[in-house]
C-alpha cells in the first residue's frame, strides 16, 4: 500500500510514545527549543506545473494502459513525483515540487509496460518505474528536462506460482510485503525479507535498489533471493533462466539488480523461500561499550553462526531507545534500581552500554543449537542477558520508527538516516569517522547514532540516524550539508556507497570516485545496450554519463 503524501504509512496511524513528557525532555536536553513548520493540509491546489505530454501521447498511453491507466490531475502527480527521503518530505510538506512528473500510468500487464517502455523510447519520453515510491535517495523524482511519465506498478501485484517442491514462487513485480507474505505463509514459506519499508514497498523497488531487510544476516539481502526475473527494456524483454546456479557468464540477474530502473522495468521474478521457521528466539544483551559489541558480532559471524538479527546500537542509539521507555514508578521503578545496581557491580550501565538484539529462527533444534553455541561468545566479550523482553519489544515495534519521523518534523525537526558497509578491520574507525564528520556539520545541538544491523563474515553495515533542530528557510542546505560531510567521509574510508538504500540522485555525485572509470565505461556500456535512447530513470545513478557511453576515459 502506498504511503501517505506527507509522511510515513497510513493516514491516521501516528507513533505511540509511552512517556512522551520523558521522551521530548530527552529531545529538548540535547537539541533545545525547536518550532515545527506548518504543513499544507492537502495537495489539492498545489501550484504545478502543467503536464508536458501532448494529448496525443496521452491517448496514446490510455490505449494501452485502459480504463483508468492514466492519470494527470496535480495531487497525483505531484505526490508521484517524491521519495520518502528527509528531503521529499520537507518539500512535499510545503507543496514544493519544481519538476513533477507529467503522468501517473498504471498498467496491468507485462504486455503493456512493454508497449509502454516501447512507445516512451519511441516518443523521447523519461519513464520512472515507481513500486512503493519508499526510495531515500531521490529515485523516483523526475529529473528530466524533458516529458516524464511515471510508471506505477502497483497493479501488477499478483503471486502466480508457489513451488513447494523447489522452494520458490514466481511473483509480479509491484506486489507490496505484507500481501507477498501472506500468500507464501499460507503456503508454509517466507521469503525472510523485511526492510522497515516493508509495509509499502514492493519486490520490484527491493530488487532495483538491492534492498535488506531486518533479517538479512540469515536470509541474505534480496539479490541473494532472486533466482531469475523479467526486464522489459526499450525493444525487447529480457527472461533469466532460472536455475539454482549456472556458470554461464557474468550473472544477469546481478547485473539488473541494483539497476534503479535505468535498465528497464522489472516485471517478474522468481523468488528463493524459505520454510516458515518452527520457532523464534529474540534476547537482548548489554555490551560494555559498541567496540566489544562489534568484536562480538565479528566472532558470531566468523564462527559460522547464522542469527536471523544481529542488531547492535552504539551508546548514542542505546541511550536514546531507552529514554522511548516510559519513566518506571512504584515497584517497577523498585525492580529497576535494583536492576542499574546488579549491572553496576558487574561494571555495566544501560544508558551508557551498547545494546544487542541478537535472534534465532529455523527448526526448533537448529535454534538451540545457535544460542549455545553464541551464549559462550557473548560471555567472552562482556555481555550481559537482559532476557527476552528487549527482543519482544524490537519485533513488536520493528515497522514503527518511520512514524516517529513525522513527530519530529511536526516539532521542527530534522531527522534522516544514511548508511554503509565496511570490512570488519576498518569497522570501528568508520564508524567514529562519519559520526564526527556528521556531529561537526551539524553543530553541537545534534544526536548522531548508528547500529551495526546487517553482518557477515568480512564485515558488516553501519546505519546512522542523526537529528538537529530544522534551520528554518534553509532546511535542505542544513540537510546537504550533513549529507555531503558524512558521505564523504564514507567514500575515502573504504565504506560502501550504499548498502542499501542504493545510488538513486542523492549518491550519483560520488560514483565516479567510489566505481573508477573503468567501472563507470562497464555499466555505461550495459545502459547503451538496453536504453540507447536514455530514457529509463535518467538522472539516477550513472550509467547516462555522455562521456562514459562515448568510451572516453577520465582516468
Ligand atoms: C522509512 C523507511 C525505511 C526504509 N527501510 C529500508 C530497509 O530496511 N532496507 C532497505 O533496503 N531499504 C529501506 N528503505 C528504502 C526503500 O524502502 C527501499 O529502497 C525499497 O527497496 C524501495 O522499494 P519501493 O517499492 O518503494 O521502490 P521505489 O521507491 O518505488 O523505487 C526505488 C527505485 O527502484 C526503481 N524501481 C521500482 N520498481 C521497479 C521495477 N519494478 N523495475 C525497475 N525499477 C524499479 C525506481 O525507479 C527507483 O529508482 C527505507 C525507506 C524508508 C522511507
């Protein structure tokens, strides 16, 4: 389901703080007195600019899209033409759209976004695949000086086969999490994919941005649960085989994942399932400090252990998740203090330590088998149970913190998150460096924090959310000015681009560093192939670099 205009998630449903006097005390301490701007009330009015696409164009799209297919009115074009990002949200907010979209079309069919993908080349017009429209990183906002039209895919949201034997499902592209789980529960599978997006966005948004989900340690990030896909692209329709693994050639189905739309539309893809776990065991732990929490996390990698979560906040995040508790009274607040006292003798501190939600899930032997086997890690590196309660909380509230960012720009607040991935011998120091690179840019009423979400092996990621009172009338500089410091400093210290949340506009500006040029000529070389015309998503990502495609080298 598609998210409210000017916020997260459905109209009406709000964050529910449990001592919120608690809470904005916390928030006030830290970041003082803050005012909240006034939103519009309604898209309806807003000040757009016209569609672009001539009348025949749109006859033309309505014919192959039927009834209902297009649509052109301002609101929808103009909550079309938006992320979900900080910066959308600040603009749609205050009906700022400088370059909307020119139409909404909505095909059914995969026949149809062919002839549709076929048509915009044809005519010289963008087209922007839009499943969910969650993207943080500018994908889905026109950026064409030319006619765009905006492809929703949302109608393409079926489940066709369920392969019980094989383990495997094939699903169209715009169908939305909970509706794709659902169907495979019934079947007694999970594809194990949950982004905190995952109530409104779609598989064909997950695989365009190689997307993780909160369980990613075991299940993988979606690239890794794609078998094989359909990619309509300007001329033609590219099927995957799907087999379990082949050694013919570089793997097509990792060269369109991560593609952002610029390839082409991606309208089918079969889905690797899992069985639906037997059982589910989330704890948390307190670490002395983040450092022994990634040293930890490191040894539970490398040991061979495969926890469905692997959480670990750092003492910023552990700090501000406690002050979301409600202050304890009465006996609780008995239990409490003797708890702070028994932690103290052991040289541990909630407000100050690093908290870990660490979970199992599979069959139920497997599940035990994992906790003894991490049970005797955690002990070496310090860390003490705070049993199961702190990880009934994070799975009943795993969806709900996007909520609370529309709080906090209701106060006056900015607040955007940012992520990375690093080696394991690089972990701490980058975590450190693009933490003061943010707390410098951002002044000293600021709460910079991050965790450590998604592991393996070599490494592991690391998510920043970061807040400081709104600088009224120049919010987007405030915000690029953080953007810019921190992503920077991602770049020259071996931290990936993005883990996650891909390239998108927002990245684009540090491709060039990040990839090389002989990288940047490969996958200029593949848009040439699929959308010598240019006109998939253009302005995301790289791959429309004139001087790339030309094969010219900057190096
Ligand atoms: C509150 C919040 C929480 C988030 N949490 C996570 C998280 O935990 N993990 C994570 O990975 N990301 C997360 N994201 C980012 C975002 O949800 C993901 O990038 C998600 O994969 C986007 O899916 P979507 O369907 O909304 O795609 P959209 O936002 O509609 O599109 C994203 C990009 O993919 C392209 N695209 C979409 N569908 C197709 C298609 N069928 N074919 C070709 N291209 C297509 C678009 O053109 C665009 O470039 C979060 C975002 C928000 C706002």
């Amino acid at each position: 389901m598609a998210c409210k205009w000017w916020g997260w998630g459905e109209e009406g449903r709000t964050y529910h703080l449990p001592d919120a006097e608690r809470f904005w005390a916390y928030i006030r301490a830290r970041l003082g007195d803050t005012k909240g701007i006034p939103r519009l009330d309604s898209l309806d009015g807003i000040d757009l600019r016209p569609s672009r696409l001539p009348k025949e164009a749109l006859s033309a799209l309505a014919r192959i899209s039927g009834d209902g297919g297009v649509s052109t009115d301002d609101a929808g074009r103009a909550a079309y033409s938006i992320g979900k990002g900080y910066k959308d949200l600040v603009r749609i907010r205050r009906g700022d759209v400088p370059n909307p979209t020119d139409a909404v079309v909505r095909p059914h069919t995969e026949e149809q976004v062919r002839e549709l993908v076929d048509l915009a080349a044809r005519e010289a017009i963008a087209v922007i695949p839009f499943g969910g429209g969650t993207s943080v990183v500018g994908g889905v906002e026109p950026a064409s000086a030319g006619p765009t039209l905006t492809l929703d895919l949302q109608r393409l949201g079926r489940v066709t086969r369920v392969d019980s034997e094989s383990a495997t499902a094939v699903v169209e592209a715009g169908v939305f999490g909970p509706d794709l789980e659902r169907q495979l529960n019934a079947a007694g599978f999970t594809l194990g994919h949950f982004p905190q997006s995952f109530e409104h966005s779609t598989v064909g948004g997950w695989i365009a941005t190689r997307s993780a989900g909160q369980n990613s340690t075991l299940y993988g990030k979606i690239e890794d649960r794609v078998e094989a896909l359909h990619l309509c692209y300007a001329g033609g329709l590219l099927v995957t085989p799907a087999v379990p693994a082949a050694a013919a050639g570089p793997d097509l189905v990792q060269i369109v994942s991560g593609s952002e739309g610029t390839l082409g539309v991606i309208t089918q893809a079969t889905l690797r399932l899992a069985r639906l776990p037997q059982s589910r065991d989330y704890r948390g732990y307190l670490f002395r400090s983040f450092s022994d929490g990634v040293r930890a996390a490191r040894e539970l990698m490398q040991a061979g252990l495969h926890p469905a979560v692997m959480r670990l906040s750092d003492e910023a995040e552990t700090e501000s998740t406690l002050a979301l508790r409600p202050q304890p009274h009465g006996a609780s607040a008995l239990i409490e203090g003797a708890g702070q006292w028994y932690l103290a003798r052991r040289g541990l501190r909630l407000e100050s330590g690093s908290i870990m939600i660490l979970g199992f899930e599979g069959e139920a032997a497997a599940v035990k088998r994992g906790w003894v086997a991490a049970k005797s890690i955690l002990k070496r590196f310090g860390a003490f149970s705070l049993g199961k309660g702190p990880g009934r909380a994070w799975e009943r509230s795993r969806f709900e913190a996007p909520y609370l960012r529309d709080l906090f720009l209701d106060h006056g607040i900015m607040v955007d998150t940012l992520e990375t991935a690093t080696t394991w011998d690089r972990y701490l120091a980058l975590h450190t460096t693009v933490g003061d690179a943010l707390r410098a840019a951002l002044g000293e009423r600021s709460v910079v924090m991050a965790h450590l979400s998604h592991a393996y092996s070599d490494g592991g990621s690391i998510y920043y959310t970061f807040l400081a009172p709104q600088e009224t009338g120049r919010e987007i500089e405030q915000w690029e000015r953080a953007k810019v410091a921190a992503t920077d400093a991602i770049v020259r210290n071996g931290g990936a681009l993005s883990h996650h949340h891909g390239i998108g506009a927002e990245h684009r500006p540090w491709m060039e560093s990040y990839l090389g040029p002989e990288g940047m000529r490969l996958l200029a070389g593949i848009k040439s192939a699929l959308d010598p015309r240019g006109v998939m998503n253009p302005g995301k990502f790289l791959v429309d670099v004139p001087e790339y495609r030309e094969g010219s080298s900057r190096a």
